[in-house]
C-alpha cells in the first residue's frame, strides 16, 4: 500500500489500535513522529493544487464537485459553531480543560481519543481517506503535556462567535499539509482554488470532527450521523482523471464506492440540514431549475426555500438554474462578517483570541444584561450574578473588562478582581479562590502573579 492509503488494517471496527497504530507508522513516513510536525525527507505524491494538468483543473469545476464542496463547507461552518458554543459551556461550567489535563490519567485520555477517532471515521465513508492530511491526530501529539495536544487543537478549531455561523469555516496551520498544497501560480486556475478548498475541507472536517467526538466521549454523549447523498459523479470525467494521474487512481473503486455510498445514504435539505423524516414530511422537493441542468437542490418546506434563495451560502437566487454560477460563488473573495449590532464589546485585537470560558461569559453577560459579572457555578448550583451597587464604580468596571475581553491586560484582570472579591466571598460555595480560577480560565492572568508584578513595579 502506499502513502495514505485506506482504509487501513485492521479495520477500526477489528482493533481500533491496531488500526491507530497503522496509521500513525504511515503518517510519521511524511510528518515525522515528533510532536513538532515536519517534513520527514520524503514526498508521497505531487502538489495537487499546482502540479495536476490543465485539463484536471477544468474537470474540478464540474458542477457535482463544486456543490459537494460548498455543503461540506456548510456543515463544517455550523460544526464549528456547534463546537465553539459546548466547549464554551463545558469549560466555564464543568472546568473541561482541568479535568482533561489534571485528572485524567494517560491512558484515560487514549482511550477518549481513540473513541473520537472511530466515531469520527465511521460517520462517512471518506473520512478515514483525510486522515493522511491530518498529522495533528496521533495519540503522541494530542496527548502531549497532560493532554494539552488535545486542547490546543480544539481552541484553534473553536470560533469567537457562539451564535453565528461564519460563511467559510476556520482551518489550522500545517507547514507540511500547507507546503505540499501552495498555490505557486499568482493567478492560479479556478480549478487548481477549488483543488485546494476541497482539501481544506476534508482535512478541517475530519479534524473538526474528531475534537468535537473526543469532547462528547469524554461526557458520555454521542451522536448518530446521516451519510448524505452526495451528487451523481460522470463516469467517464472519473476514467478521464484516472487516464491522467497514470493509474494513481482507483477509478473502478471510486465508482463502486460512490454507488454504494448513494445507496446507503439520503437527501438533506440544502437550508435546514434535515432528511425528509427528521424535517416531519414524506419527500423532499427539488429546485426544479437546478435539476434541469442536472444539479440536485432539495427543500423540505417553503419556509426553508424563500431562507436559502434569500440568505443561503451562497444565496440560491444568485445560482439558480445557471451553470458555472455555484463555483463562482464558492471562489469569490469572502466579505468580512457583518459586525453584531448586539455585541456590547468591541472585537478583539489582532492575534488575540477569546477563551472557550471568556466566550461564556460574554454570553451570559448578554442574557442578562444588568448584571456587571457572572459567577459561574457547576451544574446544578446556580450561578451568581454580580450587580455593582456604585455606579462609578460600575462603570470603573467596564472600562477595565472592555480592555480586558480585548487583549492580554493582567492589570486590568486585577483590577476587575478587587472590584469582585468581596462578592466572590459572600456568594454561598464560592469564595476568592474560585474567583481567582474563574479569571485564569476567561483570561489567561494568574491574580496572584499580576499583583505580585504591580506590587514590584511600585516598590
């Protein structure tokens, strides 16, 4: 077998750590088995998105290929909202990120890993294939410093919006997985850009998808996944591409397994994510201008029609019924979000990012929003809210969290602790200590070692 090649044996239904094991030799053949991913001295295959013929760039722009990329480009955006919104809550709540690094052991930790994995692979048939991209996934790597492999992988996944779902989805930084995809042309080939996205894609899904398994394993809770029926692939482009990748590729196995894939799997509605017996109706409906020229839209209902003719990624009036219009769509430049008219606070700046905890906090602040600061308490215990009676001082406060949910200011984390101590103590099973906690989970400031500093820089 050679680079990547899948599925691997034994099977993950057999031995899941035989299985693991496999592919963990295979991947430090090109990634190294360091914690630090690097190249380990050879190439299994040629840069797809720069070295593949002219005519293979054209065929990715069939319009089948397009539209698989732009829904899983959709499923990974709201994956990654789903994500960001738990992880926000179980790090706030349930202290997630002391549980995984304190106390749990080694050996506790592979195991949620491995379970992850499975999960992730058994929920689509291509999912094992990505793996070979996906050098980030090995027990060495994700359990690296009690675990912390693991967490990092998720904040880099996680997104600083709990409510919107982002019009394309976050991707982590790989310098080999970046290296072998570059686009060297200035003006690349549409073809050689849809390359690449569709590699993006299956590397952040497979990805996406495993942090958030290895998440609801570690809380008991799992999820069952639809395979969705993907559009009808051409024979003969498939012998076409085969022909000029030199019998690199399986094309007879592709057709078997695209044919058995289409068996198995069922349509979705394009708005809601639904098959037809989880949206309540007997059969979705086709946009009958799109199957026209042979492009398959499904609905479950009007409501779910007028949402994506009107706000759909893209929207479907500006692709209905015209072809080529789809991968337009996909490869334009993407527009900045919209700003949050409702977001109390400003962004943040340039390389910082929100904690899974601060991003919590935030929320909660917005559900109620005459309270200056949330004491957060595990389920079941209520938390406390925190309503400055000064308002000077209230607005003292602001000024200081503003700063703060902003960038990295651990004198105005202190600032905001002495204003909250005294509650801190009074609210029933809290207390400073915990307060001290809380703020090392939202904003990264050990209290103790910011006064410490302020005490040094008076003296």
């Amino acid at each position: 077998m050679g680079f990547g090649d899948s599925p691997k044996s034994p099977s993950f239904q057999k031995d899941r750590r035989g299985w693991n094991a496999a592919w963990e030799r295979d991947l430090a053949t090109l990634y190294g088995s360091a914690v630090d991913i690097a190249f380990a001295g050879r190439r299994p295959i040629t840069s797809l998105a720069s070295d593949l013929p002219t005519e293979a760039h054209e065929m990715m722009l069939a319009d089948a290929n397009v539209l698989n990329v732009q829904i899983m480009t959709t499923q990974i955006c709201t994956l990654q909202r789903d994500l960001t919104r738990k992880a926000a809550k179980r790090f706030a709540e349930d202290d997630f990120e002391s549980h995984w690094t304190t106390r749990c052991s080694v050996k506790q930790r592979e195991e949620f890993i491995l379970e992850g994995l499975v999960r992730a692979c058994d929920a689509s048939p291509d999912f094992e294939e990505h793996r070979k991209w996906c050098p980030e996934l090995t027990l060495k790597r994700l359990n690296h410093a009690s675990g912390r492999g693991y967490l990092d992988l998720l904040k880099k996944l996680t997104l600083q919006d709990l409510d919107t779902i982002p019009n394309d989805f976050k991707t982590v930084p790989n310098v080999v997985y970046d290296a072998i995809h570059d686009i060297k042309d200035p003006n690349p080939h549409p073809g050689q850009v849809l390359g690449k996205k569709a590699g993006d894609s299956g590397r952040t899904y497979l990805l996406t998808m495993v942090v958030w398994n290895i998440l609801l394993a570690f809380y008991g809770e799992s999820e069952n996944y639809g395979l969705v029926k993907g559009q009808r692939d051409d024979p003969k482009e498939l012998k076409r591409m085969g022909q000029m990748l030199g019998g690199e590729v399986d094309v007879k196995g592709i057709i078997r397994e695209t044919a058995a894939n289409r068996l198995r799997g069922e349509r979705h509605c394009t708005s809601c994510g639904l098959p037809a017996e989880k949206a309540g109706v007997a059969t979705l409906v086709a946009c009958q201008r799109c199957k026209a020229i042979d492009r398959l839209i499904f609905y479950c209902s009007k409501d779910c029609q007028v949402v994506d003719w009107k706000t759909g990624h893209p929207p479907h009036k500006t692709i209905c019924g015209k072809k080529g219009a789809i991968a337009e769509a996909l490869l334009a430049p993407k527009a900045p979000e919209p700003a949050n008219d409702d977001d109390d606070w400003p962004p943040p700046s340039p390389g910082y990012t929100r904690s899974p905890a601060l991003l919590h906090q935030l929320k909660l602040l917005k559900e109620n929003p005459e309270t200056d600061y949330v004491l957060v308490q595990p389920h079941p215990h209520p938390d406390h809210g925190v309503i400055l009676q000064d308002a000077m001082g209230s607005l003292f406060f602001k000024l200081s969290m503003t700063r703060a949910v902003c960038e990295h200011a651990p004198s105005k984390v202190l600032m905001m602790y002495e204003q909250l101590e005294p509650t801190a103590v009074r609210a029933p099973g809290f207390g400073a200590a915990k307060l001290k906690k809380q703020l090392l989970k939202e904003y990264g400031v050990d209290v103790d070692e910011a006064k410490a500093a302020r005490d040094k820089a008076r003296s």
